[in-house]
C-alpha cells in the first residue's frame, strides 16, 4: 500500500468518524464543551474616544429627527479608528441607524432612542426576513459585513410600534392577529415562491407597499458583536436578529414588548453566541435559534452553532428556549444552562420546532438547571410538523434534559410528534420534577430514550411506553 493510498484511507474514515452523531454519556461532556465555548466568545474592545451626537447637531426633544446627526457621528468615529458615540440623556427621534466597524452605540442612563413610524427613513437594504433574503426596509439598527460593533448603556430602544404603526401590518388587532388578513400576505407569499424558485436575492425586491416589517437591531455578516445592558421596547417585529454572525455576546439586555412576531433574540445562522442575564417579556418566543427557512436556509448551508443561553429570566411568550422554525441549516451545540421560566402566558420552557420543508439536523442540544413556575403546554416539545411540509424529513438528535423543576405545568410533561422514518433520537431526562400538568407525556415515534428520576406530578416515570 503506497503512503499516498494510506493517507487517503485514513482521511476518509476520519471524515466519516467526525461525521457520526454525538451521543452524551455524561453531564460532565457538554459542561465541558460549555467551558471551553465560553473561552473562545469575547467582548470586542474599543478606542478610547467619546463621539457625542449632540455635537454633531442631535437634540434630544423627541420631536426633532436626528438620523443624520448620528449617521455623522458614526461615520466621524470610524473614520478616526472608532469609540463611542454617545447618546446622551434626552428622547431622540431617529430612522434607521447603520453602525460601522470599530463603534459602541451608547445609550447614557435613562436616555430614549425612539425610532421613527415613517417607514420612508428606513431605506432598502440587503436583509433576511423570517428567514429568507431579499431587499426590504432597513432593520432599525442595522449593519453589514462590519466588525467589532456594540450597541451598550441604560438607555431605551423604543420601536415606537403600536396597533396603528407597523403592527397592523400583519392583521394585528387588540394583541390578536390573522396573518391571512394582513397587507403583509401577498409580500410574504411572493417572497415565499421567489424562495423556492431560487430567484436571486438581489432581486427580491420589496419596501414600500409591500408591508413587510423591519426587524429591530440586525447585524447581517459580522463578528464580534457585543450587545448589553439597553432596554427594548414596542419592537416592530423581531428584536435581536443577528444573522451569519460570529462572535455575538449579549448580556444584561431587557426586551419587554408584546407585539405580533415580536420574538426577543433570533441568532440566526450564527456561531458562537452568548446570551446571558437577560430578561425577556414577549409577545412571541423569548428566545429563537434559527438558520434560515427552506431553500434559503439550506443553499447557505450555516447552522446555528455553539450558542450559550445562560441565567436569562423568561416571562410571557411561546417559548422560553426554541430552536426553529427557520432551522433549514440545522443547529447543533446548543446549551441553556440556569434559566428561570414562570408565566401562565409562556407557553413552552424548551421547544424545538421545524418541518419537512425545512429539513436539517438538531443536535446536541443541552437544558439543564431550569426552574419553571407556569406554563401552558409543554415543559418540552418537539415538533416535526410545525407549517407547511415537504420533501426534507428533519432529524432530532440528541437531546439532554437535567435538573428541571415544574412548579405548576400545563397540558403536557413532554410532547413530541415526529416521522416514523425519522423518530426523535437519544432523548435524556434526569432530576426532572414536573408537577400540575394534565397529561405526563404525549408522544409518537421516539428512541433511545433514558429516564433517571423523572417525576411528573409525583410518579415517577423510567420509559415513555
């Protein structure tokens, strides 16, 4: 056997060895995975420079606009190898804000950005919405391709969005909505068959008349992202949307706001993100790992990978931890750790939901150290049928569940509907105490489940036969 022939042998079942599933024998193996992520997740630095905006022309009477005041302040920082540009205290009207490389937006203590309603200061841009690529409104924070970018301070984020602004957009009526009845639904279903016909971004084209709704801060193909401290309030459809990121830190962040989508984080197609002591009161998931829908999602081929949710506090919302359904490029190494759950309007702790129009692979997604008060539905769920299907049958995989308490459950234990040809797999469950649900489990097609100390309102439960 030549050496060329041997070495080509041992790449090949190299390959094929890396390509094998995880399986978590021990909680010790993803704690130490988790060590070791924390390492490589850093906060960006800046130059010691203050930029404020005032300086440049800002005034703070929640009446004057001042988008192009903090575009010069950005722009000035940049230039001169960045810093922070500096909001002082005071309620500034604004458009869209694009930040560039090297620049801290800081809100001081108490200040309020309020975000204009005039869709017309939010101009095109190269976006992603519910997953799929096209022009559109600029999200109102927004940047692209830049790197080293921080949005930090006490102050408030106010999308300013409310039944009569953005909201209606969709068929929001008093916090109900029917997207069927939305001026959106003719955008979303062209954007829907321009996706699945592939039909270059670039020339999905949408904006005015359109009615699809901006997300509120998107950095789009960045990296060292740092997120912290800032309240978000009256988002007009998702809240922190980093997509193709990497590096995304984001900590001490409040997100209060009950609109229609308006879910709290949505890493999207992102590697190596930290989410922690953060809070989240929503009007959709508080907190959703996504890599892009259907075709979009899978001709990107980026999963959402090695992402930390750790000592958050979820209230309202449809799911505390979820993962889809945008997930066409699959997620893995997903680790929430610490987090507080308690709302009779949270309807999930930990939901991963996709479709056979999605496809993709979760794997390798680790709960451990929950404490959940109430909930409606499911302590955990998972859901292979979550809209549409289609030719892309999902795999769940690997699934470890440790030290959750239940105070007061909803309908289910553990709910899970998946394909015969491909059952949820390698699911464990150990020190998990769930109490005042309806029903322990409601499940299908299932295997290699292990149950150790598993008690669903007081029996204990080692199989979900």
């Amino acid at each position: 056997m030549t050496k060329l022939l041997y070495f080509l042998i041992l790449l090949i079942v190299g390959s094929e060895a890396m390509a094998q599933e995880t399986v978590w024998t021990s909680v010790k193996q993803p704690l130490k995975e988790v060590k070791a992520l924390k390492k490589q997740i850093v906060k960006p630095k800046f130059r010691n420079k203050d930029y404020a905006i005032t300086d440049f022309g800002a005034v703070g009477d929640g009446t004057t606009k001042n988008t192009k005041a903090i575009a010069d302040a950005i722009a000035k920082c940049h230039e001169e190898g960045g810093g922070r540009v500096v909001v002082p205290k005071g309620v500034f009207l604004t458009g869209a804000i694009h930040l560039k490389s090297n620049v801290n937006l800081h809100l001081a203590d108490s200040t309020v950005v309020l975000f204009s309603r005039d869709s017309t200061d939010y101009p095109m841009v190269f976006t992603r919405w519910e997953g799929m690529e096209c022009i559109n409104y600029s999200p109102f924070i927004y940047a692209y391709e830049q790197e080293n970018i921080a949005v930090t301070g006490n102050g408030t984020l106010d999308g300013n969005a409310n039944m009569d602004y953005w909201w209606w957009w969709c068929g929001a009526k008093k916090f109900n909505w029917d997207e069927s009845k939305g001026k959106q639904t003719p955008a979303r279903v062209a954007l829907h068959e321009m996706m699945a016909d592939e039909v270059d971004p670039k020339t999905r084209v949408f904006g005015d008349g359109h009615y699809l709704r901006p997300a509120f801060v998107q950095p789009y193909k960045c990296s060292n992202i740092y997120i912290a401290d800032v309240k978000l309030i009256n988002a007009p459809m998702w809240n922190l949307n980093p997509v193709l990121c990497e590096n995304v830190l984001i900590e001490r962040v409040k997100v209060i706001t009950h609109g229609p989508n308006n879910d709290g984080c949505d890493p999207e197609a992102c590697k190596n993100v930290w989410i922690k002591d953060c809070y989240f009161d929503t009007g959709d998931d508080c907190i959703a790992i996504k890599s892009g829908r259907d075709e979009d999602g899978r001709n990107i081929g980026r999963p959402a990978e090695n992402h930390i949710i750790e000592n958050c506090i979820m209230k309202d919302g449809h799911g505390g931890v979820v993962i889809g359904s945008e997930i066409a490029g699959g997620a893995k190494n997903i680790y929430a750790l610490n987090n507080t759950m308690d709302s009779p309007n949270l309807d999930r702790a930990l939901r991963i939901k996709t479709s056979s129009s999605r496809g993709g692979t979760t794997e390798n997604v680790f709960f451990y150290n929950t404490k959940v008060g109430k909930y409606k539905d499911a302590a955990v769920r998972f859901n292979m049928f979550y809209e549409k299907p289609g030719n892309h049958i999902p795999t769940i995989r690997n699934i470890w569940v440790e030290n959750m308490t239940v105070k007061e459950g909803g309908k289910y234990g553990v709910l899970s509907a998946a394909y015969k040809e491909s059952p949820v797999k390698n699911v464990t469950m150990i020190n998990c105490v769930i109490d005042g649900v309806k029903e322990a489990y409601k499940v299908d097609y299932i295997e290699n489940v292990t149950l150790k100390k598993v008690t669903i309102n007081g029996k204990e439960y080692t199989s979900f036969d």
